[in-house]
C-alpha cells in the first residue's frame, strides 16, 4: 500500500452549519435547534482569531502518546511546580521518544484525582499554570481530557443549583427519592440518586459515578453550549488531542440504560464536526469502558471518533500472559473489522483507572475470568465492583499496577516479572492503532498499597507520585527494574517511531502459528516492505515454524538482531518478542 499524510477534509461554514442544524434538529427539536445554533456560531466567533484552519496531518509511524498525571514526577524544591518538573523530565529522560502527552486533568479539582472539577478553565495551583502547559505542548502534542459528563458538587454551578440562582440551577438532573433507577447500567454500585440540600429543601441529583461528581443535564442547551465554551478554550491553549471523559453516560433517558443513546453520538458528532470545521487534523478520543462491539460504535460512520480505546486488550493480555495461552487474544484480535478511513485504535495496557474486565463479557468463560481476579489479587491487586440492573454487584475493574500484575502465572510468582511486562509492551506497541504507554509503565511501578491506606481508595494503587530524586536514582543504578525496564522499553517506543510498517494505517493479519505465540503481519507497504511480530507469551522456548509464504524473505529482526529464519524453525526464547522486517 501506498502511504500518504491522513488528513481530514475541512468542513467550510455551510457545511458546519448545515451538519449541525440537523444534530441540534435531533437532540433538541427544530423549534429549539435554529437558536442552539446561533449561539454556537457566536461562540465560535468569539474565537475567530485563535485557532488555524489549515488541515493537519491525523498521525503516523511516530504516533506515540505518554500518559501522566501532571504531578506524577514531582521536584524536592518547593519553588518548582510539577508541571515544569514534568516538561524537564521529558526533556532530559525522553527526548524524541513520545509525539504526545496525555496530561490527566489538572484542573482545580475536589476528588477522584482531578476528575471531580470545580473549575474547567483553570490549571490546578498546585500544580501550575496555563503557561506551564503551554510550554509542554510547544515540545509534543498536548492530550487532554474534556470531562464532560459531570462536575465536582463544589464547583460554582453547583452553588448556583444549592442556592436556586442561575446560570447553574437547572443545569443538574433532579428527580424524586424514590424514582425507579433500576434500569440504569453504572460503573459504580454506589446510589445513584444523592441528597443534597439546598434552599429549597433535600433533593436529590444524578450522580452516576460519585457523591462528590454531579451529573449534568444536557437536556439543557445552555449546558451543551458552556461545555463547547470549555472545549475551544482547551483547543485555543494548544490541545491536540481531546479526550471525552465517561462520555457514553452522557444522555439520561429513564427506562433505558441510559448509556450509548443516540442524542449521545449526536453530540459527539456535533463536537467532530467543530474541530473538523475549526481545527482539522485535531484528535478527538472516546473514553468507553465497555464490551468491545459497543465500543467500536463510537467510530460512528467515520465522522465521530478518531479513535477508541481498545478497552479488551489490557484483560486479555493479562489472561494471555498469566496462562500461557495465546489462542483468546488470537482469536479476538482476528475478528477486529477494517477501520473506517481516518479511524484507528488507541492501544494501551495501563492508566490511570483499573484494568477494565467488562471487555472480556463474551470473549472468556465465566471460570476464566474469576480465576484471572483471584489471581491479581495474589498478586496485591483489588477487585472494584458495579452495581447492574438486578441489583447485584459484578466485577469492573482490577486495581493493579501492570507491572505487578505481571508478577507470574497460575502456577504463582517467578522470575520473569520484566520479560513477561516487555512482552505484554511490545505486542501492545505493535498492533494496528496508535499506543499510549502510562508512565507508570515506563517505570516499572509497583503497587503502591501505602496510597491505597492514605487515601482510601483502591485506585490509589496504580496511582504513586514519584520525587524525581528518587526516580533518578533508580533509573541510574545498574540493576533496578525501574532502569532494565525503562532502557528496554524505550528503546523499543524509538525503533517503532522509525518503522514506515507500524502507520497506524498499515493493515494488519493475524497469524495462528502456536498456541504459545501471538503472532501477527504488518503491511505489505508500496515497496514491498513488511513487519512480522511474534511474542513468545509462555516460560518454555518455542521453536516456531513460519508459513510458506514468509519462508526465505530475509527477516532482519529490529529487537535484539535475531538470526534471519531463513531456514524452517526461529527459537523463540520466554517471553521474548521480534520484529521481523523484510523489504523483498
């Protein structure tokens, strides 16, 4: 195949506006839309000057996103704020490693670590300020996320819904006590409903994921429009890449689920198709931890998402790794559908939050998954649970650092911590998409269960601050894991930024060759170049015997200088993983 630069095709204003009347026709009827409209234009206008239009590129080979809080690498001198710390630290520690930076919120915050806001608009002082951020995305692409669905009940609307005054007071979802709520799908199995008082006596808020994180109502226009205020605002401090926080519980409907209705993905089309009008060539990313297929829908037609999390691979790469097992990841990796054009995945295995297991519904028997929970918690890990429309709780997330949750297999814990953590990187950095490595990861970070007791909360865990003094001097002393893994690990985010076959548009074909290895193909590109990966994801040496038609092409592996496997067999070491090139 031929690659060109991806890029969008701009939207001139009669096709923005043309689009956009018929999603606000949808979500708010033709009555309302005309006027939703016009104040969005005149937003829109009040920006006029702030953004280029000239079309840029979507992505390519060195697409490589860091995600971090902007306080997980702090400075012993309190005179040096995280942010600057952190833009010194990709300096010196990861210059021309990462194209992108996800900066977790670091907005003035009350819970949740930043995802409860009380101020949209405002950088955390503790933190820094806007020019702080400004000077990291003069250096990468600046990720960051667009918390859309709720806010921290001490935010200023908040106090205007207590006190009965606008503009917040009908910008929140009041219902009675003793509505049925039965149907509503939750990540939490806290209630749904909080009491709250205000002057008009207790009533009580939507609340899907804490007491401390309201609800908005986007039935409300008003709420829609002061939520695009916010996000071109973002765009206009230099925000590349924009991710939608909870976004599939945005709309409420009682008698549904309440999760993935169609006013929602007409929003976030409506949101597609400003930045296709404004800023063509900015990302926009949808946060969806959810089964697979209901994930993929955010894709929509190819005008809502660039790109979706791939939420199943961090479960299954934990399943596969702890077993030995390839053949689930195989065959689920083997049914992903072609991307639409100017779509991708964005691959991970670690953030901020837990490693989801609603991803693995329908993908592993009942007993498989209950063995993998009972198995991280071996590991120190915790088990976070949902309250579902029974009324029973069920698994959600594991809370695991991934490195920790890397410690062995069913068998229990042995010696191959690191080569099992690289090989779960590198099959992560080397499928189809663009890879997102938390740096966490990047450390080798293990459970940081004094968190979990400071703090309360089981997300803690994966969640630890690091001084940079004590982070310098495990990445400079000769036999930390910290530094073993950090060398490895970006050494192999550089040799990936230089190979043409890991595009993001670069098709990929799964190959069954063992049960013990995950294997797959990328390319053929228009000069005949193409990459095959292999992962050993077992502790015995696998002897892998390649299909005719990949026999004799000389493979050069771009790892570790593998002997080309120009013969029938290529000895696989455990856990060892090759990225075999070959031009003919």
């Amino acid at each position: 195949m031929t690659l060109k630069d991806t890029s969008v095709t701009p939207l001139n204003e009669h096709q923005f506006t043309e689009r956009a009347s018929a999603l606000l026709s949808f979500v708010y009827g033709e009555a309302r839309a005309d006027g939703v409209l016009r104040r969005l234009m005149q937003l829109i206008e009040s920006y006029a000057d702030a953004f280029d239009a000239t079309p840029r590129p979507l992505w390519s080979e060195k697409s490589q996103v860091l995600i971090t809080y902007g306080n997980t690498v702090s400075a012993a001198a309190p005179d040096v704020f995280p942010l600057d710390e952190l833009n010194r630290f990709l300096g010196e520690r990861l210059n021309d490693t990462f194209s992108a930076v996800h900066i977790l919120p670091f907005f003035s915050w009350s819970s949740d670590d930043g995802f409860s806001i009380t101020h949209y608009l405002e950088v955390s002082p503790d933190l820094g300020d806007w020019a702080d951020i400004r000077r990291i995305a003069e250096g990468h692409n600046l990720m960051l996320d667009l918390v859309i669905n709720h806010v921290s009940r001490e935010s200023l609307w908040f106090a205007d819904y207590i006190a009965g005054t606008q503009p917040g007071r009908d910008y929140f979802i009041e219902l009675p006590a003793n509505t049925d709520v039965s149907r509503v799908t939750r990540p939490r199995n806290t209630p749904l409903l909080v009491p709250v008082s205000t002057r008009r006596g207790t009533r009580h808020v939507w609340a899907t994921f804490s007491d401390d994180q309201i609800d908005l109502n986007f039935e409300n226009p008003d709420v829609l429009i002061e939520m695009l205020g916010v996000l071109l605002n973002y765009l206009s401090q230099g925000a590349r890449i924009v991710r939608l926080d909870a976004i599939a519980f945005l709309w409420k409907e009682l008698g549904t689920a309440c999760i993935h209705l169609p006013q929602t993905h007409a929003i976030v089309k409506l949101i597609r198709a400003v930045f296709d009008y404004l800023v063509p060539g900015v990302l926009l990313i949808t946060e969806t931890n959810v089964p697979h297929h209901e994930n993929l829908s955010y894709f929509g037609d190819g005008d809502e998402a660039h790109m979706v999390y791939q939420f199943t691979l961090p479960p299954l790469l934990v399943h596969t790794l702890s077993t030995g097992d390839a053949a689930p990841l195989t065959e689920w990796a083997a049914t992903l559908p072609p991307l639409p054009a100017g779509c991708t995945y964005f691959n991970f295995t670690a953030s901020h939050d837990g490693i989801g297991v609603r991803a693995l519904e329908g993908l592993l028997p009942e007993h498989d998954i209950s063995q993998l929970l009972e198995l991280m918690k071996r590991f120190g890990g915790h088990v976070s649970m949902k309250t579902g429309p029974d009324g029973e709780d069920s698994p959600y997330e594991i809370n695991i650092t991934y490195f920790d949750a890397m410690k062995g297999t069913r068998k229990g814990e042995d010696p191959w911590q690191i080569g099992r953590f690289l090989c779960s990187q590198t099959i992560m950095m080397g499928l189809q998409g663009i890879p997102g490595v938390y740096l966490h990861s990047l450390t080798a970070t293990g459970n940081d269960t004094n968190g979990v007791q400071r703090t309360g909360h089981l997300r803690a865990i994966n969640r630890k601050r690091w001084q940079r003094d004590t982070l310098e001097h495990l990445l400079d002393s000769p036999t930390t894991p910290t530094r073993s893994v950090f060398e490895r690990l970006t050494k192999r985010l550089k040799l990936r930024r230089a190979e043409p076959c890991f595009h993001p548009d670069v098709p990929q074909k799964i190959l069954e060759l063992s049960p013990q290895v995950f294997a797959f193909l990328r390319g053929p590109l228009e000069n005949g170049r193409r990459l095959l990966a292999l992962h050993n994801v077992s502790d015995q040496p696998q002897a892998i015997t390649l299909p005719d038609g990949l026999k004799g092409r000389g493979w050069t592996d771009l790892i570790d200088n593998l002997a080309s496997p120009d013969d029938e067999k290529l000895l696989l070491k455990p856990y060892r993983s090759a990225w075999l090139v070959s031009q003919s």
